[in-house]
C-alpha cells in the first residue's frame, strides 16, 4: 500500500515538473539545464543525431 501511494505521489510530481516547463524558452533560459533537455525531447530529439549535452553546449555557447 505505501509503495502504491509513493508512486502516485512521484506521478503527481513528475505532472506538475511537465506542466511548468516552457515549449519554448529565451536567451535567459539558455544556462537552464533541465530547460533545454525538456525541449530537446519535444522539439529535438526525434530529428537531429546530437546529444542533449552537445545541444546544450551550443545554446551556451551562443549565449556568450
């Protein structure tokens, strides 16, 4: 029964993680992480052969 609840309590969380993040985002957002690993996976992620580390690598770089 507790593990039936602690998974229900980390759906809600992962819910709300999902609901909060942006579909696109600014050059501010640029340094956030989670951010553009979000993004990568809704936008990215099925059409380009990088990783989400070398994209966000770009975006840092561009930001300088």
């Amino acid at each position: 029964m507790i593990h039936t609840i602690t998974l229900q309590k980390l759906g809600q969380a992962v819910l709300l993680l999902q609901v909060s993040m942006p579909n696109e985002c600014i050059l501010a957002n640029w340094h956030d992480k989670t951010i553009i690993e979000h993004l990568f996976k809704i936008h990215l992620k099925s059409v380009v052969s990088r990783s989400v580390e070398e994209w966000h690598q770009v975006f840092q770089n561009w930001a300088r």
